[in-house]
C-alpha cells in the first residue's frame, strides 16, 4: 500500500472523522437507529418522512457538512497567510502550507472525498 503524504493523510482523517461520521450519523437517524433516548422524538418525526424527502435530508446534510468543512479549511487558510498563529501538523509538516489552498483539496475528481470517503 502506498504511503500517504501529511496532506493526504489530513484529508482522510477529516474524511473519516468529520464528513463520514456526520453524514453516517444523519442516515442512522433517518434509519431510527439510533437508542439515546433525546434523539427518540427527531426520529419518529423523521420516519414520517417519504423516501424522496429523506434522501434530500441527505443531501442538504451533505451539503452543509462540505460548506462547514470547506469554510473552516478556507479560514485555516487566511489564518496561515497572515498569522500563522493556529497550525495543523502532520509528520511534523505544516498541512496548510503543503497546499496552494487547502479548502479545496477535496472537491477535485482525485480530491479528499474520491480518495477517502465512504460517502462520494
């Protein structure tokens, strides 16, 4: 197996540990898996829906975890261009300077979420 650059093991770390995770959360409660008893009434108001509208539950939850992951990747971005107070280290390598802009590395067809979701 190929070793991964820090950048690209940043990617599936937020891949895994953010965007998978959200989205896998959203569809077990969709699916009324989930047993906490405060998610019980956001679940049964969730099963009325029809499979249509779940499946756009989905997508707008998709969706705005990629806005929130791609905002936060933009303004760790601006952070380093001026500041460079708040770094993310991987193998002791600065993952926002390996990048010419980081908040765009997963959306291209070889980016974060082709390599490394579950969710594409």
């Amino acid at each position: 197996m190929k070793k991964l650059s820090p950048l690209d093991k940043f990617g599936k770390f937020m891949m895994q540990n953010f965007r998978d995770k959200g989205i896998h959360f959203a569809k077990g409660l969709l699916a009324q898996q989930s047993k906490a008893p405060d998610l019980q009434e956001l679940q049964n108001v969730l099963s009325t829906l029809t499979e249509v509208q779940k499946d756009a539950v989905i997508k707008t939850i998709t969706e705005t975890i990629d806005r929130a992951m791609h905002d936060f990747l933009f303004a760790l971005q601006e952070q380093a261009d001026f500041d460079n107070e708040i770094q993310i280290l991987v193998d002791e390598q600065n993952v926002v300077e390996l990048s010419d802009g980081i908040h765009g590395e997963a959306y291209s067809d070889d980016g974060w979420i082709a390599k490394h979701s579950q969710h594409k």
